[in-house]
C-alpha cells in the first residue's frame, strides 16, 4: 500500500481517521504511532523490524545520553555513536541499494536524518529531551513525511504532539491540501514523467535542441510535482490529525536569484543543513573563502538527500558555483536587472542542473548540454514533435501550476469574496478527487 493509491485514501484513511477521533483523547498519541506503524507495516512489511528497531534504539539512545548528564564525555561519545550510525544506515542503504537496482526502504532518509537532528539538539541542549517513547515514535515516524519529509525538529512538533485540538476549520484545510498533493501526483507528476521519459528515449536515436530542453523541463517539472505533492499529501493528512507540518517548496521555479531557488526548493532540507552545518562552521569573521567553502558543502549535501551518487554531487556543486557567483560579485548587479529578467536567468539555470539529473552518464551530460546550445544538431525531431503534441496539455498545466498566478488570483478573491471561495474550494477539491481517482482506476 502506498499513500497516492485507492486503498490508502478510500480505505486506510478513513478508517484510520474513525479509530484515531473515537479513542479518548489521552490515548490518541498512541493509537496515532500505532497507525504510523501498520502504515509502514502494509508498505514495506519486509523491512518492518528494522524500522521498529532504529526508532528504538534512536530513543535508547537519547535516555542514556540524558541519565549521562553531568558525564560529558560519555555524552559526548553516545552523540558520536548516533551520528555515524544514521549517517552509515544512509550510506549502506544508499550504496547497496543503487547497486542493487532496487529502493531505499520506506523512511530510510527521513527518519535518519530527523534522529540526527535530534540526538545533536538535546546533546546541545537545543532542545528537552523527549522522555515518553510513544511521543518520540510519533514524531520520528508520523507516517506521511516517511516518503520526502518535510523534514522536523522535535521543538517544531512537541507542542502539537502534546495538546491537539479538534476544529472542523483545520481539518477543511487538510483535506484539501491532501488533495491536492494527490493530484499533482497522480495528473501532473505521472504524466510528466511518462513524456520525460518518451523523450529521453527519443533522445538515445537522435537529440535536438527543443528535445534535450523538453527533457530537462519534464525533469524539472515531475521532480517538483512528485516531491511537493507528498509534502502537501503529509501536510494535509497531518492536518486531519491535528499536526502542522512546515511548508517544503514555494514556487521555486519563480525565484529572482539561485540563492532564492535553494530556499524556495526542499526549503526543510535546506534549513536542516543549514543549522546542523552551516552555522556550526560560521566564524565571527566570515571570509569570501569559508562562505564558499560552506556554500559548497550545504549544496552538496542538498544534492546528496536525493541519493548517494556522484551526479547529485555534481548538481551540488553547480548550483554553489551559482550562489557564490551571486554573493560575492553579482550582489547589486543582480537587483538592478528587472524582476521578469531574474527570474529567466534563474529557471535557465535551474533547468540547466537538470541535465545533471537526466544524464546516466558524464558522456551523455555532455551530449545533453551540447544539444541545448545547438551543437551539431538540428533544432528538432518529428519524434519530439509528436510527443510534444500528444502531451501538450499536461506540459502547460505543469508550468502554469508551478508558478503562483493561480494562487495569487484565489488569494485575490479570498480577500473579497472569502466565503465563495471556500465554496469553490471545496467543491473544486471534490472534482479534483473524482478525476484523481478516475486516473487512478484507470
């Protein structure tokens, strides 16, 4: 069972939901970890112990780090310990896994990485240490940030774990932010991908100028659906339980500047590198040096949550190079070009790290790059035009949704008319979910 499947939203769900509201509320934290867990259960039954296992020995951990208080180098030593263990269960997965051919299991990244965070923030003192288990459990494996994130900090869902309260407002709000991420999967996502791929294959005989461009968008634009529509998925489905999970991508491909984009893009993953890292390498005298330096760390490993492979490293240090660029020459040059410029310059370049994701190869990254300038090649195919053609809808449905025209122009009416646009809203989401499912069917 996966989250973008019938059997999730017209069975797992509701019922999920019936439980979780006729338990009494000081019984819901549980009931809700349990959910998590016989979600993850029916996804990947197979990896199911080693799941249950990590969580427990990540709070294990945490307990003997806080009856250690006073023992700073025992501390010190379990902090160590659970740093390198989730950054080697990420390795080993990673690499066995791309070797194998096959996925990481479910959570593997996210809840890794959140156990991290946390281990550091209590070792710091960032944060209170955690000391009911259920309660940690629901908040290293709330089941639907299992696939993208958004990534958490224990402070961001302490607060919500400990007192939610019910309001047929938010639950509104979470219904329709799930279905919507649930359509950009399944009628923005899926078929993005379907043409990326028909044109990658019709790239292998022949490429053009418009196909190595429309391979790079169609790239761009499913990575953006797939990922922003689990997030809004987890966010909705949190809502529905009462928890607020932060917002993971604002109209990235709109920014006026690279160093905008980043922020914009995977903003949770982001942030996360940036405390963890970032600001533990700052000095009070920060130099063009180590601002690069620790630029081209935190991109790196911004590419590196995507997976263990060199082409992520690549695309890392690329849009560093970009960042740097900005920071320490283009600055104020930048600000004096009109807004509509910065951000053609921007989606130029963002679609360009593309070709680094799209290429199997560094040989056929080059061949990508040199097709997008015109090297040699004419400037397209009768095979990319007809793909273009059979798929046009879903193409300008994707730029279109991946701006904020649409979202300006509901805000817009919002603030005139808010209670017709709760009624378009609603009655909006429910067409959304009949076509979703028709799709899904089918």
């Amino acid at each position: 069972m996966q989250m973008m499947s019938l059997t999730f939203v017209y069975l797992f769900l509701p019922a999920a939901l019936a439980v979780y509201y006729i338990v009494p509320r000081a019984g819901r934290n549980a009931v809700l970890a349990l959910i998590s867990a016989a979600f993850f259960a029916l996804a990947q039954p197979g990896s199911f112990w080693l799941f249950a296992g990590s969580v427990a020995l990540h709070f294990t951990l945490s307990e003997a780090m806080r009856r250690a208080e006073g023992r700073q180098k025992l501390r010190r030593a379990l902090m160590v310990f659970g740093v390198l263990e989730n950054v080697g269960v990420i390795l080993w997965f990673s690499v066995r896994c791309q070797l194998d051919g096959t996925q990481m299991p479910l959570g593997t990244m996210v809840v890794s990485v959140t156990a991290l965070g946390y281990i550091v923030d209590v070792y710091k003192h960032d944060a209170e240490y955690e000391r009911n288990f259920i309660d940690y459990a629901l908040f290293a494996t709330f089941f639907p940030k299992l696939y993208t994130g958004p990534l958490v900090r224990i402070d961001q869902m302490r607060d919500d774990i400990r007192g939610r309260r019910f309001s047929l407002d938010v639950m509104s709000d979470g219904f329709v932010l799930f279905i919507r991420g649930l359509a950009k999967y399944v009628l923005l996502a899926t078929p993005l991908e379907e043409m990326y791929d028909g044109l990658k294959a019709a790239g292998e005989n022949e490429l053009s100028v418009l196909g190595a461009w429309m391979i790079t968008v169609t790239l761009a634009m499913t990575l953006f659906f797939k990922l922003s529509g689990f997030c809004d998925m987890a966010r909705g489905v949190g809502l529905l339980f009462g928890l607020e999970l932060p917002k993971n991508f604002y109209f990235p491909f709109q920014s006026p500047c690279v160093t905008d984009f980043l922020d914009r893009f995977n903003m949770t993953v982001t942030q996360f590198f940036r405390h963890y890292v970032y600001d533990n390498l700052q000095t009070k005298r920060s130099t063009a040096l180590q601002f690069t330096l620790n630029t081209v760390l935190i991109c790196m490993l911004c590419g590196l949550w995507f997976g263990v492979k060199l082409s992520y490293i690549f695309w890392g240090l690329y849009i560093a190079a970009f960042i740097v660029l900005e920071k320490l020459w283009l600055g104020e040059r930048l600000q004096r070009i009109p807004a509509l410029f910065r951000r053609v310059y921007t989606f130029c370049v963002t679609m360009v790290s593309m070709v680094i994701f799209s290429g199997d190869s560094l040989t056929q990254i080059s061949q990508y790059f040199k097709a997008m300038v015109g090297a040699g090649v004419p400037f397209y195919t009768s095979e990319v035009a007809y793909i273009l053609s059979g798929n046009y809808i879903a193409l300008v449905a994707g730029v279109l949704l991946s701006t904020s025209t649409l979202s300006m122009a509901a805000d817009y009416v919002r603030r005139r008319r808010p209670g017709l646009m709760d009624a378009v809203s609603l009655v909006g989401s429910l067409a959304m979910l009949a076509l979703t499912t028709a799709f899904m069917i089918k």
